[in-house]
C-alpha cells in the first residue's frame, strides 16, 4: 500500500507522528517520509531517534507550519499520502487561545485540502478527536469544522485524484498532555487531582491509532469519518490502576470540559455503518455513492457510541499492562489496601 509512495506527516514529531513514522518504516518500503512541523528541536531530537543508516536515510524533516500555505505546497510537491496530525489540542489553551487555535486547527485544514489539490496528492488523511461531537469546548468546535472542510474537500476535488477522509477516536494513552503522565508525576507527592469523579474517557494505544490510519489509507474512498471500537475507563479507575495509593483532590471542571465523550452521535448513526472492530461514518453529499461500503451492519434509531454507555469497559489490571508498556512508565506500587481489592 505505501511501498516506494512518498508520504507526508503533520505534526510529524508529536507523539502520534513519530511512532507512524516509526512504524511505516517497519512494515512497508517507503520511497521518502517527510515530516513537517515547526519545532526544530524535537526534529532534532527525532533525527537521532532514526538514526539507523537504513530509515534515516528516507526521512526528510521540513520545518514549517500548516498555517504557511506557500511551505506546504513547496512540502507536498511529489508526495502520495498526506496524514495531516498537526494541531492545538489542549483544551484550556485553546480555550484561552481561541484565534490561534482557529487558525491552525481550521485555516490550517484549509491550507491541507488546498495544496493537496494542487499538488495531486492521492489521499489525505486527518486526525480528529471525539470531542468533535456536539463540540462544548473550542478545540473540539475546530476539529468538528476541520472534519467538514475533509469531507468536503472531495468535492472541491471533483474529478481529481486527490480524496479526503478523518479517523475520530479517544484519549491515546500517554501522549503529551494526557493524564497518565500527569498521575504519574503527581503520585511522588501522595497525591493526585480528579476534576470530577464521575467522569469518564475512552482510550486508545498510539499503535492502534497508527493502525486505524494505515487502514482508512487502504479503504478510503474519500468523505468517510472512521471511528474504532475502544475500551472507556472512569477517571476514579484510572487513579486505581496508576496511583492505588494515593489521596485524590477533586478540582472541579475545567471551562470546555465535559463528563463524558462521544464517539458517534444519535444523528450520525443514522448514516454510519458498524464492522466487527470499527464505524464508518458517511457523508450526506450528493457525490458521496452509497455503494462505497456495502458489507456494514446499519445502526438502530436513535444509537450512540459515548465513553459512559461504551459495552467495552477497560479493567484496572489491563490499564496496568497497557501503562506498563510504555516507554518510561514506572508501575505504581500497590498497596495491600488495593490488593485487597477495597
């Protein structure tokens, strides 16, 4: 699928475009991988991570922002796929940011869709977020616009060979900004802070993530929104399985912030098919053919897939092995009180 393609990443030394990056090169024979970003020292930072003669030397790393429209044209000349993960994402800054966070997170989108276009980039696929669904923040009303502008864009497209599709999903474990390592930083003091105890998440790995982007890059046809089946866990779960011990402070909520995510709306399911392990939300566009994706299971009235009804619970001991995994992470020492199961 991506052999001797040239593939461009967004945001490519955030945490989900370095372990694409790491795991493109793995499994496929790319003819060049160019990651565009802004930060100078986290490209460096990634050049010594693929180091290794043999990956390095299809890597190219672009400074620059998807703000510059001039700099992504110049990015994407002769590129084949385009997995667009550049973004603000936290919610308080952008709630305190709210021009910038429009202009990278929908300008910048615009900016994507217009030079992929111009430079006959075959597929395009974006990052979105749950919080696109019935937007309460800032950053999740972005990405709700940005989830339109991709869709859309196949119409901008017409006859071209450019298509635009997004991949919607939950929390990834550990990512810059996430709560696990913020519990685990906070646990040295004996105790963590909770916004709201009944709130609840879903989750997902990076490589999953990778994994349901590769996938939308193969069985695209352009418009659809992929959605995975995954796991949700309640935050006073989470402070179980990372901080057993530990006291825990509740805050209250923050502005933007909500109770619970929702993954696919009661409107949405009215056009979303169901797979054994993911949902494809369809466009409600003229152009759109409805014998793209014939082998679906259609969703009952009034459906929806949110992190508190989700049948798929992630358990103390499973968040524990999947934390476990991660590179850096220190498991949680547990008590006998937590042993005990109390």
């Amino acid at each position: 699928m991506l052999n001797d393609k040239v593939i461009l990443v967004t945001g490519g030394t955030g945490s989900f475009g370095r372990k694409f990056v790491e795991i493109v090169l793995k499994k496929y024979q790319p003819k060049k991988v160019i990651v565009f970003s802004r930060d100078e020292l986290k490209q460096h930072e990634m050049r010594k991570q693929f180091c290794d003669q043999a990956e390095g030397s299809r890597i190219r790393y672009f400074i620059g922002d998807v703000r510059d429209r001039d700099r992504l044209h110049r990015a994407m000349h002769g590129v084949d796929v385009v997995v667009h993960a550049a973004a603000l994402k936290q919610v308080p800054s952008c709630e305190y940011n709210p021009f910038e966070a429009i202009k990278t997170n929908i300008l910048g989108a615009v900016n994507i869709i217009d030079a992929a276009i111009d430079c006959g980039v075959s597929r395009v696929v974006a990052l979105s977020s749950d919080k696109a669904v019935n937007p309460l923040n800032l950053y999740g009303a972005t990405k709700l616009c940005a989830e339109k502008l991709f869709v859309q864009g196949n119409a901008y497209a017409e006859r071209g060979a450019t298509r635009f599709s997004s991949v919607r999903y939950g929390n990834v474990v550990a990512s810059r900004g996430s709560v696990i390592p913020l519990f685990q930083q906070q646990r040295t003091s004996g105790v963590i802070t909770v916004t709201d105890k009944r709130m609840t998440r879903f989750w997902i790995t990076l490589e999953h993530g990778v994994a349901l982007v590769l996938r939308a890059i193969e069985l695209m046809h352009g418009g659809e929104i992929f959605v995975p089946k995954i796991p949700s866990m309640s935050i006073m779960d989470l402070a179980k399985a990372l901080a057993p011990d530990c006291e825990v402070n509740i805050t209250g909520i923050r502005p933007g912030e909500r109770l619970h995510e929702m993954l696919v709306s009661p409107d949405e399911a009215r056009h979303t098919l169901e797979f054994p392990d993911m949902f494809v939300i369809q466009p409600l566009h003229p152009w759109w053919q409805l014998d793209n994706w014939t082998n679906g299971k259609r969703l009952p009235e009034g459906y929806f897939y949110s992190s508190d009804a989700n049948p798929e619970q992630l358990s103390v001991d499973a968040l524990r092995e999947m934390a476990g995994q991660l590179e850096g992470f220190e498991p949680a020492v547990v008590g006998a009180e937590d042993r005990n199961g109390r």
